[in-house]
C-alpha cells in the first residue's frame, strides 16, 4: 500500500487500527524527518550567528555574559547532534520494521509514548525497570 503525502499531513495515528501499519510508519517517518529538518537548520542558524557575531567586547562582564551564552548554545547543540543519531536510528528501524517495538522485550511500546517520543526505543514498563536498575547501581 502506497501512503499519500497528504494522507501524512492530515493523518494522526490511533489505537484502533494495527500498530505499525504503513500509514502509521509513514507518519512517524515524516515527523521523524521533519524534526531532523528543523535540528539542522537551527544548527546551521547558530553556526552562521556565531560566525558572524564576532565583536570585540570590551566590558568584562558582557564578554563573560556573551561567552557563557556561546558555551550553552554550543552544548545545545551538541545534544541536538546526539539527538540527530537517534532519529537517525529510528529512521532505520522504520527502514527494518523494527520501528515501535520495545528493544527489551519487543512488544509495542505504543502510540502515545511514540507520540511523545518518537526516538523511543524501549516501551514504558522497560524503560522505567531500567530506570530502576540504573538508580540502583548510582546508589551503591
């Protein structure tokens, strides 16, 4: 089955219908491509303003100001590139037809996680086991 473009724009996946079916698939791909879309260039955006805002401060303070405001847009960004890996690999597993099964124990991880985040690789129960287990070994 061939899913239209505009089938996706006006499409919003729902419980009643089988999970992962292809229009489902291609919505998640297009909000999957989408996000990566707007990522890049907010990062291309950046990249070009600190380029361009290169001037020279003589007061201490604002240079510090505008230093620290450098630091947090260029770590920003740097989660905004791991960010992109993992869209990345969910795109894949759109690709594989592994997209929207839970990693641990592949069951669904379901649409409303999904839509909440679309890079999910783990369903709610695993991830919050995971949590867990990661929470106890941070104890010790």
């Amino acid at each position: 089955m061939t899913v239209l473009a505009d089938d996706v724009e006006e499409y919003v996946p729902h419980d009643a219908e089988p999970f992962m079916n292809e229009r489902q698939k291609a919505f998640f791909r297009k909000r999957l491509d989408d996000w990566k879309s707007e990522i890049i260039r907010e990062s291309q955006d950046t990249v070009s303003t600190l380029q361009n805002d290169t001037r020279n401060i003589s007061d201490v303070a604002d240079r510090a100001s505008e230093e620290t405001d450098r630091a947090l847009e260029l770590r920003t960004r740097d989660r905004q590139r791991k960010l992109i890996a993992k869209i990345d690999s969910a795109l894949r597993s759109i690709d594989q037809g592994e997209y929207g099964y839970c990693a641990h124990t592949g069951e669904p991880i379901g649409l409303k996680r999904l839509m909440a985040r679309p890079t999910a690789t783990l369903s709610l129960e695993a991830q919050e086991s995971h949590e867990r287990k990661e929470k106890v070994y941070r104890d010790d």
